[in-house]
C-alpha cells in the first residue's frame, strides 16, 4: 500500500514540475532569463540596483519584456513604459496577482487576503467604493502638520549630528512599543528570504517562528482596539472626521448605503495602509532629503521658493503651508518625483491573465500567465530617462513631456494607487516645513554620498542612511 503512495506523489511531484518548467508555446519567442535567475535574486541581500543591474535591468532595457522561471512557473517581466501602461489598463483581462497564496504563512497574516489590494472584480469595486471617500476629498494640510512639528522638535534635539533619518520619520518616538513591534515583524519576514523561497519551512517544527507568529497577534490586536475605540466614539457621536485614516475609514463604511466592510476587511485594509502607506511616505521623504543633502545647490533653490511662497517666515517660526501656497513652489514636485523615480519604492507590481489575450506588440499572453510591471526598470531605462541614476528634478519642468507620462512611481489605469494624492500632499507639507528649519548635509565620506544603498524587502528603502542637519538662522 505505502508503495502504491509513494508512486502516487511520485508521479504528482514529476507533474507539478513539468507544469512549472513547461514554457507555454506562445512565449518562447521572448528572450529568457539565466534559468536561477529568480532564485539568486531572491537570496541576494546585496543594494537592490546592483542585483537589478545584474539579474534583469540589462536585458529588459534591451527587449522590454522577458520571461522568468519562479516558482509558479514562467512568468513575464516587463519593462517597457508604454506595455506597462497597456496592461495596468486592462484591469478586467490582469487582474492583480495575490503572491500570498504561495508566501510563507506569517507573511499572509501580516498582509491579509481581503482588502482593497488583492482583491479583483466585483469584491475590488466594493472595496474601493467605500474608501474612494477617504482619498478624493481635498485634505487640510494642517491634518499632517502636528504630526511633522513633532517631528521637527524630535530632529531638533538631534542638530549637529549625523542622523539616521529612515528610523527618525518612521516614528516619532523609535522607542514606542508599537514601532519596535512593527520594525521586528519587517525584519523577521524579509531579513530571511529562505522562507519566501520554502515557504512550507514554517510548518516544520524546527523552522517554525514561533516569535513572529505572537509578535502578529500583539500587532493585530493593536489595529483591533484602534479600530474598536474609533468605533465606540462613532456610536456615542464624539468620532472626529478626518482626523486620521482609521477614523475615515470607519467613518465611510458606516454611510456606505450598500454593503458594508466588516470587521477583519477594516483591519486588514487599515493593516495594509500602515505597511504600504506609511512606509512608502517614509522611504520617498528620506530619499527626497539625501538628494538634498547630496545637491545642496538643488536644496538652497528649493528652499527659495519655499520661503517666498510662505512670506519669508523665520526659521524658528515654521508655518504649515496652504494648497495654495504650494502650488507657488513648482519645484517642489519635480524634486518628489525625480526621487520617487530613482528611489521607486515600490520596484514591482504582480498581475495574472485571465483569459488569453494579445498586446499591441503582437504578443499572446496565455490565460492565468503572471505578468510582472517593472516599475524600477521603467524608470531606469537609458531610453526613457536618459543618465537614469542622475537626479535631475528638471525633467519634469514640462507635465507633457517624456520623462512625465513615462512616470509611474503610484501605477497607472483603474488600479493606480488609491492613495497617491493623499500621499503627495503628506510629502510637499513635510519637505517644505523641514527646510524652513534646517539645511541637510551630507560628507564625501559617509558610504552613501556616491551611491545610494537600497535594500529590498516587500518594498524599497534607503538602508543606514544617515545625513547631518544643521538648524538655519
């Protein structure tokens, strides 16, 4: 009998490998990766431009789509401005792809299944229905300024220094319980790339991460009792609107006139806004301040326009500026986006065909193919953004040309970024207070001055970046 089993995986074992290497017909036309390829790049821990560089970057500027052995099977990779826009377009034929089927166990609870992210067709669009709301209303800049005057005072404390600035916007308080929690979880499930590869390692009894799997509760539980508090002030009539995300969000479910989110789709959207949001706003505002700091000519001219739209206020006196007055600092959003595009945070989005369909090159995508948006080799290819690693706001001086519309740091078509509006005015708010304060510097001789180190783990971030602020007078 146990022979009868032991042939019987056997033959599913050779099956499901066969289904995996089996090249579908219609994409071995299209140039292929070093056959590792994915598994090197996974287990690399080296700065994410260098692994690019070395793994894909080259043959994607070459061909502008490529296909990659993973492990559910080919997959294309595609780094091509105009097919990346084709195909985030099409939302009703590449729906997004959810890697949590096959993540490690303690990445899909910390990520969630059922939020606005992952979700497709009519279980997206209820999603996104209740929390359109949320990010399309015109949001106070005063909502961010407590928040940013905070984190004025704390860098204060710290003139003179060389200061580690990922960690310091990460939190106002880097000792809080809440963000060691947070920072511990992040380690633990991309400081180890092993289990993204193996994922069933964390059922063996062994390997399992008994520390994560608790520290999830206590992070869960946190988001719970925001949400459960937020709640009771909504039924007692004391919520405050629009004071932060989690009261929007209860807020706009409630006056949903069709169904309603419940409680663990709040939670795992709001858990999705924390991992996603905030560490997207964090990495683009350390970013943006190294390039200051390492273009001090860039920094002073910025800087210029800030205090002349704001009536030249004295640095001990920052101001909050209006919408208004940052529509007078039109550099301001060139230097945020000529940073998001060399820093791209977010280096890849994941889709899946659903039905067979054909590309305005002519190429057939197979029904249930992944489709990767190389977002990073977009804004990195020499033929789109010429001198790529060069930082260059003004690029973007002129909203019609090249450089902008090939610009996709928050995505394109009906699945762009929910949130990126809101995330820009977090950004222009925080960037224009801070330089009414200091002057960002960095030495020829700190590790970063000649090449940002990027390090990879569910999103980008600028890694032991540390830069000297001086208080203005």
């Amino acid at each position: 009998m146990l022979q009868y089993i032991a042939v019987g995986v056997a033959t599913f074992a050779v099956y499901k490998a066969y289904n995996i290497f089996k090249c579908p017909d219609e994409l071995k036309q299209l140039y292929a990766a070093p056959l590792l390829s994915f598994i090197f790049f996974t287990l690399d821990m080296g700065c994410y431009r260098d692994k690019i560089d070395r793994y894909y970057q080259p043959y994607l500027n070459k061909h502008g789509i490529i296909r990659v052995l993973t492990p559910v099977g080919w997959c294309l990779y595609v780094g091509n401005a105009r097919l990346c826009k084709e195909i985030a377009s099409q939302a009703d034929i590449y729906h997004r792809f959810n890697l949590l089927l096959i993540a490690p166990v303690n990445l899909r609870r910390f990520l969630g299944k059922s939020h606005v992210g992952f979700h497709n067709g009519e279980e997206w669009k209820k999603h996104r229905k209740i929390i359109n709301p949320i990010f399309n209303q015109t949001w106070s800049t005063k909502l961010f300024g407590t928040s940013i005057q905070n984190l004025i005072d704390e860098l204060e404390k710290m003139a003179g220094k060389d200061v580690k600035f990922y960690h310091v916007i990460n939190s106002k308080n880097p000792n809080s319980k809440i963000y060691n929690l947070y920072d511990s979880i992040f380690k633990q499930l991309f400081g180890q790339p092993v289990y993204l590869l193996f994922p069933f390692m964390e059922y063996v009894p062994f390997f399992r991460r008994t520390k994560l799997s608790h520290q999830l509760d206590e992070y869960h539980e946190f988001i719970q009792e925001m949400i459960a508090l937020r709640m009771d002030e909504l039924k007692k009539g004391t919520l405050v609107e629009n004071r932060d995300l989690v009261s929007a969000l209860v807020k706009s479910n409630d006056n949903s006139s069709e169904t309603k989110l419940t409680m663990e789709e709040i939670r795992e959207n709001l858990s999705v806004f924390i991992s996603t949001g905030h560490d997207t706003v964090t990495n683009t505002l350390t970013s943006t301040l190294y390039y200051l700091a390492r273009y001090p000519d860039v920094q002073e001219k910025l800087r210029a326009q800030v205090l002349s739209a704001l009536g030249d206020p004295s640095p001990s006196k920052v101001q909050i500026p209006t919408i208004e007055q940052l529509k007078n600092i039109p550099l301001l959003d060139m230097v945020i986006k000529e940073s998001m595009r060399i820093m791209t945070t977010v280096p890849a989005i994941p889709k899946k065909s659903t039905i067979i369909s054909t590309l305005s090159n002519g190429l057939t995508i197979p029904a249930k193919t992944a489709v990767f948006l190389h977002y990073w080799v977009v804004h990195h290819n020499p033929n789109d953004f010429p001198d790529p690693y060069e930082f260059k706001p003004e690029r973007f001086a002129d909203i019609s040309n090249e450089a902008t519309k090939n610009w996709q740091s928050f995505g394109t078509g009906p699945r762009k970024c929910i949130a990126n509006t809101f995330a820009l005015m977090e950004t222009r708010v925080t960037i224009s207070m801070l330089l009414q304060k200091f002057e960002f510097c960095i030495s020829e001789d700190n590790p970063n001055y000649h090449k940002l180190n990027i390090a990879s783990n569910f999103l980008l971030y600028p890694k032991d970046l540390s830069l000297e602020i001086k208080i203005r007078t």
